[in-house]
C-alpha cells in the first residue's frame, strides 16, 4: 500500500495478508501485528489533515481517498492504546 498523507508519502507491506473475489470485487484483509516500524505511518495517519492510499495489486490499483471519520477512529484508537499503557 502506498500513502499520501498531508503531501507525505508512505508505503506499507503487510507480512500477511488474504484475498478473495466475486462479482466483479477483489477483498483483502490481514491481521498484522504493529510495531516500530509502523510508528511513523500511524501517526501520520492520526493527525492528517487529507489522506490518500493506493492499492497496489499484481494486475490492479486503486486510490482512495480516506475519509475525516476514518482518520479520527484511527486517532481515537492511538489515543485509547496509550490509555490502556501501549507503546510503540
């Protein structure tokens, strides 16, 4: 995946990550622990202004804006993290 993130770029490649297809759709998921290596990406995404991501597949792509409610969950979930004594 690739970020535009408040005129930043990012990219990030999941370790796992699932596929599956059907009417004309593609879905992809993963369950990725975070750490480190991530912090940089979260924050940015946290406290963007404007967001952006591309999918890139072997045979597709895709950009997407990502939505203010989205970047505010993101934010509330850091925020909740640090509450309960997560660190990066």
């Amino acid at each position: 995946y690739q970020f535009a993130i408040d005129g930043n770029a990012y990219e990030y490649i999941p370790a796992n990550q699932e596929r599956d297809h059907g009417g004309g759709y593609i879905w992809e998921w993963g369950d990725n622990a975070v750490g480190l290596s991530d912090y940089e990406l979260i924050m940015a995404l946290a406290e963007a202004e404007s967001a952006k991501i591309k999918y890139l597949g072997s045979q597709y792509y895709d950009i997407q804006t990502i939505p203010n409610a989205q970047i505010e969950s993101i934010r509330r979930t850091v925020e909740l993290y640090r509450a309960m004594g997560g660190k990066f």
